[in-house]
C-alpha cells in the first residue's frame, strides 16, 4: 500500500516505523528537516521535505497514485486542508486526520466530501481520555481494550505472589471459576512473550493477558492478583484538553480535584466543569498536595503536556501516599523506563493512538486493532466472511486453522453472544474474532486468513 504520512512527530514517526516493517511504501512529510533525516536513516521509507498542504509538495511525495493520506501534523488546520487538496487535486481514496480542537468535532455534517472531506477523523485526546476512564473503572488492570462495542474485553494485570494461579497449570483456571470462561491470550515474562498451552505455569510478576465477556473481567482479575477496591477519589494534574475530558467523563461517578497551574485556565474549568473541584496551582506543590489530603487520593493521574513534570508529580504524589499514580509521557524512551517503580502506569499517547490508525491500514475487515508492548504485539477484531470454500477460518473448527505462530484467538463474537474460543468453536460468517499476535511479523499472515477468496464473488 502507498501511503503518505503528513508529520514526523511522535505518532506519524511511530505510524511510519510501523508501516514501513511491513513493507508498505511509506513517504513522510514534515518541515523539520532533521527530524526527516533522522527518520530516513532508521527506516527504510522516503522523506520530503515542505509544508504537507501545499499542492506542489503532495505530488512531490507521490500524492497522484497514493492509496491513503494519513495527516498527523500538530496543527489541524494543515491537516484539514491537506485533506481537501488531497481529495479535490489527486482524488486520494482514503484521507485520514487528527484533529484536536473540540469546536471543529462538535459541528456535524462539517467532514464530508461536499465540506472538508476526511474519511477517518483522529483525536487522540479523546482515544487517550478513553483509556484512562477503563483504567480507572478496573483497579489493578495495566491495559484494559474494548472489543466488539464493549462485549469483550482483554486486561493486562501483574501476577502477584501468592494468587490463587500464580504457580499452578493454565488448565486449572476453569475450575478455579467453573461459572466463568475466559482465555489466556499471551503472557509476557520478564519482556519476552509465552504463547501459552494448558501446561503453561503461570509464574509472580508475569505480565498476563486474558480476554473474557465485560461482566466477568473482576472475576477473573481476582484470580491473578488481590482485587483492589474500587477507586473513588480522583486527582488529576493539568487541566488542558486531556484533562478537561477525563473530569467531565469521570466526575458523575468519581471525587474529582484537578489542578491547573494557569489561572485563566482554572477559571474556565471552574465554569465548565459541573462537579471536579479545580485547584489553581502547581502539581509539583508539596504543600498543596498535602493540604487537599493526597494521601487519601486513589489515583492520581498527571497528564500535562510536559513529559518531565509529569514523572516529577507522580513520583511526589506516591511519595505523598497516593494508592496509584499514572503518568503521560510523549517520549517513548522513557515508558519502560518508570513504568512499574514509583510510577504505576506509563501511558503512551502515540501508542494508545496509532492502534485506531492502524485499524484503516489493515486488509480485510478489520474492526479494532491495539498496538500492545510499544508496537511489539496487537490485538486485532476481524471479522470473518465466506463460506467454507471461499474463506480460510469460516466453517473451521480454531483447532484446524492454520494460525500463523504466535497467534491465538482468543474469543468470538456471534451477534450479542460472547464464546471464549476454545479448539472446538467453529467459526462462522460474520463472526467477530478477537485475535492476539505477539509477533509482529506475522500480522500480514493474519490479513490474509481473513480476505475472501475469489470464489465468494
């Protein structure tokens, strides 16, 4: 697929290092020339240098014969109109873009052909709010992805010492929970993946990924790890887009504070937010934290544009006595630095941002997909089609499918009916298929078990 990618940012330079190993033909633009020559000697893509709204510098970057424009600049507006000139000058099939600012989201009918035509609209700090919000509603969980509308869910939690499996064979789950089905979908031991078998033994501090129906997530959680209470007072530092979402989300059900260390700013959210307490003040502020009880906060959550005052604030907040602590951070080196010492959960806007991108990139009728492990794993939701003789997975039991190694399938959905996949499922048209594959290489393999043979027309 040839696909031009407008910004080398965190996420367009992350969009491109992930295209780019799976031999698409990459171009990104951006106007920093440095970034570009820094990006063009680690990946094997082309760079163009110029301003990705002009006519002149898309056709440069191949924009007559491209199969999809992907316009992830920091400004919205070059992102728009790239769009426009994209689709009025070239007719590029598929034009995908991030836009940030909420007054352009909130009027309807303006992305469209006859008005600014963007096929995919992008807003990661929507996609960053929602992953939050499911951290928060599930206490101890390292990841928690939505599939097939909210049906199915697949955690990531931390095996403790001492759990009710930590120590025992994968088959023993069941009837641990005889009530409850659910599937173990990978497990990473100290970074490196375990496809695992009924024989595998789950070990303290293993990285477990399992995937069950919403309703039985805690019940399954408690299995591996102590089931935490419920979180009930939330602290959030930095009041910008992200947190100014994440109160309005969240303050219904949550005791919400956020602090804001500009006053203008402060002022608004005290006149738009309905019940989160804003403080006008710094994060950072040893005394203000103490003086609003930090040390009965549940979850303090820093998420400033600021890489730096984030893992500064969070490590204070937890020094303080906060129960858990969350921190955005940009910068992708610094991720695995913090995440599981002071501060509990490292959370990476390009990351949470690239696996929606990902889902218009992928071949077949792909509904979700979650970039896992910084890009070294997914999670996808295909959707199966055909008959038995024009498609590889329908009318197949999951034990006689030629999965790709390092793939498991971990659950399908039939209309409103969750099934736990186990060898036996047969897999039918129109199936949703939540899928894990911990090898990158192989997601091609996977496209192609979900495309429709020719015999299907």
């Amino acid at each position: 697929m040839k696909i031009i990618i407008l910004g080398a940012g965190q996420v367009g330079g992350s969009l491109a290092a992930e295209l780019a190993s799976e031999a698409n033909d990459i171009t990104v633009v951006d106007t920093d020339t440095s970034r570009l020559r820094e990006l063009g000697d680690r990946l094997d893509i082309r760079t163009v240098q110029g301003k990705g709204s002009f006519p002149t510098v898309l056709r440069q970057a191949g924009a007559d014969d491209a199969d999809m424009l992907i316009a992830v600049t920091s400004s919205d507006e070059t992102n728009m109109i790239a769009c426009q000139v994209a689709y009025t000058l070239f007719r590029t099939p598929t034009k995908i873009a991030r836009v940030r600012e909420s007054a352009y989201l909130t009027r309807g009918g303006l992305f469209q052909n006859e008005a600014v035509p963007i096929d995919v609209l992008i807003s990661p700090e929507q996609v960053v709010t929602n992953y939050i919000k499911r951290l928060i509603e599930h206490p101890g969980a390292l990841q928690v992805l939505d599939f097939a509308e909210g049906k199915v869910q697949l955690v990531a939690v931390r095996a403790y010492y001492g759990g009710p499996l930590v120590g025992q064979e994968l088959r023993f789950l069941r009837q641990h929970m005889p009530g409850v089905d659910t599937r173990v979908a990978a497990i990473f031991r100290k970074n490196r993946p375990i496809l695992p078998q009924g024989d595998t033994i789950i070990e303290a501090d293993d990285e477990v990924f399992f995937v069950a129906a919403t309703a039985d997530i805690r019940a399954v959680m408690s299995e591996l790890r102590r089931l935490e209470k419920n979180y009930k007072r939330v602290m959030i530092a930095g009041g910008g887009n992200i947190g100014e979402r994440l109160a309005e989300a969240i303050e219904t059900r949550y005791q919400v504070k956020i602090i804001e260390k500009s006053k203008a700013r402060a002022d608004y959210l005290s006149q738009n937010l309905d019940r989160a307490i804003v403080l006008h003040g710094s994060a950072s502020d040893k005394e203000l934290l103490t003086e609003e009880n930090i040390e009965e906060v549940d979850i303090f959550c820093a998420v400033t544009n600021d890489d730096e005052a984030n893992i500064m604030s969070s490590m204070l907040a937890k020094r303080l006595g906060a129960r858990k602590v969350m921190a955005l951070i940009n910068n992708p080196a610094y991720v695995d630095l913090v995440q599981g010492g002071e501060i509990d959960i490292a959370i990476s806007p390009s990351q949470a941002t690239i696996g929606t991108l990902l889902t218009h990139v992928r071949r077949g009728d792909i509904v979700n997909v979650y970039s896992l492990r910084r890009g070294a794993a997914e999670a996808i939701e295909a959707v199966a089609h055909g008959d038995t003789r024009s498609s590889k997975v329908v009318g197949k039991a999951i034990r006689d499918i030629d999965l790709p190694p390092g793939t498991t399938i971990g659950a399908i959905v039939r209309n409103e009916e969750v099934l736990i996949a186990h060898d036996s499922t047969v897999i039918e048209s129109d199936d949703h298929v939540i899928l894990f594959v911990i090898d990158k290489k192989r997601i091609r393999d996977v496209e192609r078990l979900f495309q429709v043979g020719l015999t299907f027309f």
